[in-house]
C-alpha cells in the first residue's frame, strides 16, 4: 500500500500537467502594432491575462473549448472561440473602433484605462503616439514631456522648460527611463525642447505613487519611455520637416517575422536658415536613435538599443581677425545602449537587462592667451534581472528580481590656462565611485472578485568608498471594485534616492551637476500615500479620475541664497539637507475615441520645505509651489481627411525670494568693497499667474495612397500673452530696487510637414 501511494504520489503531477496546455499569442492591429497591456479574458475558466510591453502573452488552461475575448482601449473587443487540445500559439488582430486621425495609433500605456480601473495601480500617467504628435506645440515639435505636463500631478518649471515637478518634489527626483536606460538630462536647446524623438517612441509611462516594488532610486516619479519594438512586414520610411529641425525615421524587416532593425535622426537647422540670411547663430542639437529586435524562438525576444544627442553652441568673435577674439562654447550631451532580453516559459516569464549611460557637459570660455572651462561627467553601467509568475489557483502574481548600478562620476573639473590661472587655479572635485544594489519582491492577490491586493518590499544598499547605506523599502496597494466599471484604492510607498542633482543658483546654464551620498550626505527618503477613486465608462471610452496624496519627504538637498557652486570643488561643504512635505488633489476626464477626444486635469497641490540653515529654520513655499494647475486638451475630427486640435493651460505662479537690500563689506576687489545682498523670507512673493491658448489644424491626404502626407498648421500662444519665466531686478536712482517679470513666447505660428512610405 505504501508503495502504491509513492506510484500515485510521482505520477499525479504528471496527470495534471496532461490536464493543462500552454497557451502563447500576441495581440496587434491591422497594421502590425503589438498592443501591450491587452486584455484577454478565457472562459469558461475565468482567467485573465493582459499582454507585455511587446505585446504578447502566455498562460496555462485545463483543456477544451474556451471563448476568448481580447480588449484593447479604442479598439472593437474581438470574441473567438478556440479549442484547446494541445500547446497553441495564437495571434490575435484588433480592428479601431472608428477611423480617427490618419496617424496609427501606438497605444504607449502599459495598462489601459479599463485595465488600470481594475488593477491595484494608483498615480499613473499615460500616454499614445496619437496623443503627442496631435496636439500644438511649441515651434510645432511634438514633445511627450511638454505633453506629460498636461496631465494631472505633473508642474513645469519655467516657461518652456522641460524639467517636471511631480506632487511637490524636485526636477532630479524623476527617474527616466529610455528602453531601462537612464536618461540623466532630458532637455534639448536649453530646456524647450526634450531629447525623446516622438518617431522612435512605442511606450510611455509615468507612474507618481503607488510605486510597484521593481522601481526605485528616485522619491517622485518613474518615466519609462519605450522606443519601438514592432517587427515590420516591410520597410517603412517616415519623416517630418518643421520650422526649426527635422525627422527621419527608418525601419527594416531583416527575416520575416524574426528580425528587424530601424534607426531615427533628428537635427535642428536654426544655424543654417540664420546663416542663410548673413547673421550668425553658430548652435544646434541632434539626437540619432537606433534598435536591432529579433526573436530566436516564440518565446524569446531580444533588443539591442542606440541613444545619443548632443547640444552645441560655438561663438567666436575675432573683430580683427588677428587670432586673439573672444571664444565661447558649450556641449552637452547623453548616449545610451542597452540589451533587453525576455523569455516567456510556460510557467514564468523572465526579463535580463544590461545597460550603459552616460552625461557630460563642457563650458569653455577663451580670449587672448586665458582659457576657462568648467566640465561635469556621469557615467553608468548596470544590470537588471525580473521575473514573474502567475497562479491561476491561487489567482495570484509573484515579481522578484535584482538589480546593480555602478556610478562613476566626476562631478566639476576646472581647466585654466593663462593669466586667469593667477586668480582661479585649475582644480577638480575628487571622483566619486557609486554602487547601488536592489532587490525585490512582490506579490498580487485577487482576494475577492472585489478586493485585491498587492504588497511587496525592495530593499536598496548603497555603497561609496567606505560608507555604505541601507534603506528598507516597503509598498502596498489595495483596490476595492465598487461597481464593475468603477473603484477605489489605497496605496502606500517608501522610496529612496541616493544621486542628488546639484543645480547652482548663481548661473542659467545648464551646469547640473549629479552627486552621490558621502558620509556627510546622506540618501533622501520619502514616505508617499495615496487614495484614488477611478471610473471607466466602456459605452463612451472615458476614463475618469480622482486622486488625493500626501507625501514626506527627508533629507532633501539645499543650499543658501546667492550661493555659488559653478566654480566651487569643494561644494560639498556648503550643502544642507532638510525636509519637505507635499499634499494635494488631483483630477482627470479622458476620453480616447470618437470624433472628438482629448481630457481635463486639474491638480491642487501644496509643497513646503524647511532647512535648518535656511529661513531661521521655518517651514516655507517650495519654488515651484503652484497652487492650481489646469488643463484642457481636445482633439476633433471633423471630416476624413481634417482635424482640428487645442491645448488651454492655466498655472500659478512660482515662487521667489525678493532682494530687499544690499549692505558692503571690506573685500580685496578693485573697489575695495563687495555689496552684499539681502532676502526676505524664501520664495515669500509669487510671480503672475499664466495661463495660454495654442491652436492647430492637420490636413491629410487620402486614405490609401502609396505616400500618405499631412500638413500640421497652427499657433503657440493664440492670444499672445506671454507668461512670466524670471524677475528682472533693476536699481533705481534713489537705490530702491524696481522688480519686472519678463514673459517669454507671445503669439508664435508654426507648420510642418510629415511623410511616410
């Protein structure tokens, strides 16, 4: 008997995998677009499985006939009955609802908006191709940061600027991912611009709160950008030519169905349209993008990923052309690879990523026989290893993985030459070698068909020379479904951020400089909760959202007014670190098809700090402490081939710390004497509140042409009111101060015109 039960104990697992088969697909539309985070649901068994980033799938079922429907946001839910005998592979195409804009719709979010109702996700931000190259932007070049800056819980800096202050944190506490590389600069031509080409993109993802167990390293927010990860039937070539730069995007099928590569350039001509009319502008950017894909077998996907740009600005004046004029330049610049290699098994799906970053700048200036340069390097090599398997008995997900970073940084060089030497010597602050190393571990249950759950910890170590930091990580999420189109969750995150962003406050260049935790500053933390209540009304496609959150902040990096950290080594020791706090509500109206779509945000938020060396250690108004922040976005189809679209944008305005005096103080200078400045309370005064219109107008050729074509029209600014981006401080006679709060952009007009064959 006993040896009848070890017979039936060996062979019953072998009994049961005969019971079940594997099912593998891949879900994506008419034209070959992989849909990621579609929704397939297999009954009789009441599975649900949604789609990766590279829109495929797998799962196990008991054997026999299943129905199959597979949804996807704006496009018709398609039933199919399939007979389950044995292992299948399966593809599923998805029809649009409705012709909208002749654009293919590359839908960017990982999860849908029915899907995201459904799930434990709070804070999170998404976007499609559609959606940024629709809408009117400045000088007409589509931008998914000037985008993202539409939607709720995101803040701009200044006018223009492509830095984003999320739920009250700071521009460095945003962790940008580029196909899970890190992107430490974001910004194209001194910030109106960002470096992502909108033709290479596939997926884009903010995630504010609610942070899931596998991302860390920043307090605020986690962007992950995804370049395009489609294996074409054939070869495409698009482009677009604007008033400032222009796009050429490529791509090509290597095998059928297997293998595949494309690259994308981007270049501005501002330096080449001004030398035509006999003046001189000697600057320009560029970004060249570029991805090889393959697949070796059903379950596997491989990428290989290209990125760099640079920005570039010589000036030279030589009035008497003897050699000895005036130079005067500036190069920034990213570059990024990465190699991302997924395997879906029957059981468990597991991602291997291995990636190299790197952001430097030099400012050099030169005249007669001196020689000044300033320079700033980081660079990154890393490793990531995630896995995830689901359980359908126990209707439950488990994600682990861990994850390696090594920084290495050299934070400011100084480069003289000549007599200037005399007064600032060539110096450097000493090299700092970082390792950051995580891991996680986290776990979804469907608890009942209305509560689920999801709980998990990473755990983060850092370690620079002989100082070594340890911060625990814990997240948990619940979601309770209130109706089956509506529900309400909670979300509680702890995160850790151990670069800080050195910006100085005594210069508007570009000079950021990226440091880590030493022994004497330590990681900033924060503790974030959330409360949302989300709705999706499937009949009307219109996601709706509410969502309050509060969030603590510590050991945040500061430093006092009118301090000069450009040409400072030893910066270090003139940093503070203090708290912040940041509370606010947030709302969102969406809709993502018919003739009309676009959405409504609103954010109300508040963001305070305080540093014991700063504002006799009392709270105040962080800089960019904007009380409301607004917007309307639309786009409407009104006939096959047009397409009107419009952005309105209301924002508060920031924040600043007034001069109300100067005194004099004894200093070794020419004069003898060096004016001291004098500040009011921090960011006691609150610049003009601006608020804009930007208009635009697309014509498309006709459907089914060899070569389709559009022509985007538009203006930036309608109504011509510019909006405030600094204080200008002028003294009059008397040695009073006078404040005037320059605007930048007023009414600009702008076309383009895009290609694709």
């Amino acid at each position: 008997m006993k040896r009848f039960y070890a017979l039936l104990f060996m062979f019953c697992p072998a009994v049961l995998m005969a019971q079940t088969v594997a099912i593998r697909g891949m879900v994506k539309d008419r034209e070959g677009e992989r849909l990621p985070s579609a929704n397939i649901v297999m009954l009789p068994d009441s599975v649900v499985v949604s789609t990766g980033i590279d829109g495929e799938f797998s799962t196990t079922l008991k054997r026999g006939t299943k129905q199959m429907g597979i949804s996807y946001t704006g496009y018709s839910t398609l039933w199919i009955s399939l007979h389950a005998a044995h292992d299948t592979a399966v593809t599923f195409v998805l029809t649009p609802k409705i012709n909208q804009l002749r654009e293919v719709t590359v839908v960017a979010n990982r999860y849908s908006h029915e899907d995201l109702v459904q799930s434990t996700r709070t804070g999170t931000n998404t976007l499609t191709q559609k959606d940024i190259n629709a809408i009117p932007v400045l000088l007409g070049e589509a931008d998914p940061i000037k985008t993202l800056q539409l939607l709720p819980g995101i803040v701009k800096g200044v006018e223009g600027s492509a830095d984003l202050f999320v739920r009250g944190g700071a521009a460095d506490q945003n962790l940008v991912l580029l196909d899970g590389a890190p992107i430490y600069n974001t910004s194209h031509l001194f910030g109106f611009l960002s470096v992502f080409n909108p033709d290479a993109l596939d997926n884009v993802e903010s995630i504010n709160g609610g942070f899931p167990a596998e991302y860390g390293g920043r307090l605020s927010s986690i962007l992950n950008v995804t370049s395009n990860q489609n294996i074409p039937d054939k070869t495409h070539v698009s482009g677009d030519i604007g008033l400032i730069a222009s796009r050429l995007y490529v791509e090509q099928p290597i095998v059928k169905n297997k293998a595949s590569f494309w690259v994308a350039g981007r270049r501005t001509y501002i330096d080449q349209v001004v030398k035509a009319i006999k003046e001189e502008l000697p600057y320009f950017f560029y970004d060249l993008n570029g991805k090889l894909i393959f697949k070796p077998s059903p379950a596997d996907h491989v990428e290989v990923s290209h990125y760099s740009g640079e920005d570039i600005l010589d000036i030279v004046r030589d009035r008497n052309n003897d050699g000895h004029g005036f130079l005067s330049s500036y190069a920034s610049g990213n570059a990024s690879q990465s190699l991302n290699w997924r395997h879906n098994a029957q059981q468990w799906t597991g991602d291997l990523s291995l990636m190299r970053t790197q952001y430097r700048y030099k400012i050099q200036n030169a005249f007669d026989d001196n020689s000044l340069a300033a320079m700033s390097n980081i660079e990154d090599y890393g490793a990531r290893l995630t896995f995830q398997t689901d359980s359908i008995r126990r209707k439950a997900t488990i994600k682990a993985g861990l994850e390696w970073t090594r920084h290495i940084i050299s934070p400011n060089v100084i480069n003289s030459q000549g007599s200037i030497a005399e007064l600032l010597e060539s110096r450097a602050t000493s090299g700092k070698v970082a390792h950051e190393v995580a891991a996680h571990l986290e776990q979804e249950w469907s608890l009942t068909n209305r509560w689920k759950l999801n709980a998990g910890f990473r755990g983060s170590l850092a370690l620079v020379h002989n100082k070594q930091y340890f911060v625990p990580e814990p997240r948990i999420s619940a979601r309770y479904v209130l109706a089956e189109d509506r529900a309400i969750k909670l979300s509680y995150s702890r995160m850790s951020q151990y670069l800080h962003r050195i910006s100085n406050s005594a210069i508007s260049t570009p000079t950021d400089i990226w440091y880590p935790v030493t022994s004497r500053i330590e990681p900033q933390t924060s503790h974030q909760v959330s409360a949302a209540w989300q709705r999706f009304v499937r009949s009307e496609d219109v996601f709706i959202s509410v969502e309050g959150y509060y969030k603590l902040m510590n050991s945040l990096i500061g430093y006092e007014e009118g301090t000069n950290l450009f040409f400072n080594t030893d910066f270090e020791s003139k940093l503070i670190q203090g708290k912040g706090q940041a509370y606010g509500l947030e709302f969102l109206l969406r809709k993502e098809s018919g003739k009309f779509t676009g959405w409504i945000s609103y954010t109300l938020s508040w963001s305070w700090r305080k540093f014991g060396g700063i504002n006799n250690g009392e709270w105040f108004r962080a800089r960019y402490d904007r009380r409301h922040n607004a917007a309307i976005v639309g786009q409407y189809t009104f006939a096959r081939r047009w397409a009107a679209s419009f952005v309105w944008e209301f924002i508060s305005g920031s924040r600043f710390t007034p001069v109300i005096g100067q005194y004099a103080t004894l200093a070794p200078t020419l004069t003898g004497v060096d004016l001291i400045p004098i500040y009011s309370k921090i960011n006691g005064v609150k610049l003009a509140d601006a608020h804009r219109l930007d208009v635009g107008i697309k014509f498309m050729s006709k459907p089914g042409h060899r070569i389709q074509w559009e022509w985007f029209a538009g203006a930036y600014n309608a109504y011509n009111r510019a909006s405030p981006v600094g204080i200008m401080i002028e003294q009059r006679r008397d040695g009073s101060l006078h404040y005037t709060q320059p605007g930048l952009f007023g009414f600009l007009p702008f076309v383009s015109y895009g290609f694709k064959l």
